[in-house]
C-alpha cells in the first residue's frame, strides 16, 4: 500500500486483495479499479489538488507496484530524510515552520545514504549534535508544486536518540523554532503539524 498525501488528503494506491484493509469510513471516499493509464491517474491528481470534495480517494490494482510505478511517472521524484529525535528526559525535537509544527528533515545529496542525510539534516536544521540512529520508522509521501512543475517527495524516517542540549534553529531554511516538547504532549502537537507526520507517530 502507498499512502500519498496531496493537498493534505490522502490518495492510497493498494492491491485488489488488501482493498479490505482500508478505511473506507472516512467522508466522501472514492474508490475505483485502476488500469494505471497515466491519463485517468491525472485526473485523480488534479481532483485533490483542486480541493475538489473527497475525503480520500482509493485507487486499486491487482498490482500495487505496478500502479505506483505509473502514479510515480508523472512527477519527479525526491528523496528525503529525517528523524524523530528523543533525549533523555523524554522529549521530542520539534521544529517550527511556515506556519506548522513538523519534525526535521531534508533532501538526501547525492551518492548519500539514507541514514547520512537524515543525522546531517537533523543537525542542520536544530544544531544538534551527539546524534545516535536506530531504526527506520516508516516511509511516507507527499507532494507539492515547484514552478509548476509536480514533485513527489518520499522521505525515510528514523528513530534517533540525543541528550537534551540547547537547539538553534536553520532561520534559512524558515525554521523559527527548534525545541523540545514532552513525550506525554505529542498528541496536542500532532494536530497542528501535517498528516505525514501524523503517519509516523502512528508508526511507532
């Protein structure tokens, strides 16, 4: 299954047999068999770009990878990774930007591994330093516009694990906070961030 969110609603891409195990609950859901013709799979795009009035929309295929890979065609692709770092008295690195609060993150340079890019971003983009990584908590994916031009990005995070240090925040990267937040008050923090970082605290 591929959860993607475009416009802060999710598109999910999933195969035949495990169209079962969605929620299909969710208000105004679409749900249609998909051939992955790239012409109908823009359709759907535009319909969630255009806030058209569809809760989710799931598209099925009795090959899920098939129909990413023909979803996946009609942007360009951008890796990405990051973390959600906890310190010894049991908080969370958050950061602030735009407008929301999310976790740290960014684009993986080129010939870079995973892991790399996800401790160097997260030190770039707080200042932190003294980072240990442990495993990877979920894939999740988003897209958004860039001189018109339609970008997927895919980003891999991980758990990571740091002591509690002062923070300064990437202000060229429009982060104006970097601070720590309890455990315990994750949920009053999740709402007011985006939906993919949503999926990685449910991944936990």
């Amino acid at each position: 299954m591929y959860k993607i969110y475009i416009n802060e609603r999710p598109l999910i891409l999933v195969s035949s047999e495990d169209l079962k195990l969605i929620d299909h609950n969710v208000p105004n859901t679409l749900i249609n068999h998909h051939s992955g013709n790239p012409k109908h799979l823009v359709n759907y795009v535009d319909m969630m770009e255009k806030g058209q009035h569809h809760g989710q929309i799931i598209l099925f295929n009795e090959d899920v990878k098939f129909l990413y890979s023909a979803f996946k065609r009609l942007f360009k692709p951008i890796k990405a990774a990051g973390g959600l770092v906890k310190n010894n008295q049991e908080e969370y690195l958050w950061i602030y930007r735009r407008k929301k609060w999310d976790l740290p993150k960014g684009k993986i340079d080129r010939g870079e591994a995973k892991r790399e890019a996800a401790v160097r971003e997260v030190m770039e983009e707080t200042g932190i330093s003294d980072i240990e990584i442990g495993n990877k908590i979920c894939k999740t994916y988003h897209t958004y516009k860039s001189n018109k031009a339609r970008l997927l990005k895919i980003t891999h995070w991980y758990h990571m694990k740091a002591p509690a240090q002062d923070l300064i925040p990437q202000l060229e990267e429009d982060i104006e906070l970097a601070q720590w937040i309890p455990a315990s008050k994750s949920d009053k923090y999740i709402p007011k961030s985006y939906l993919n970082i949503k999926e990685v605290f449910d991944n936990l």
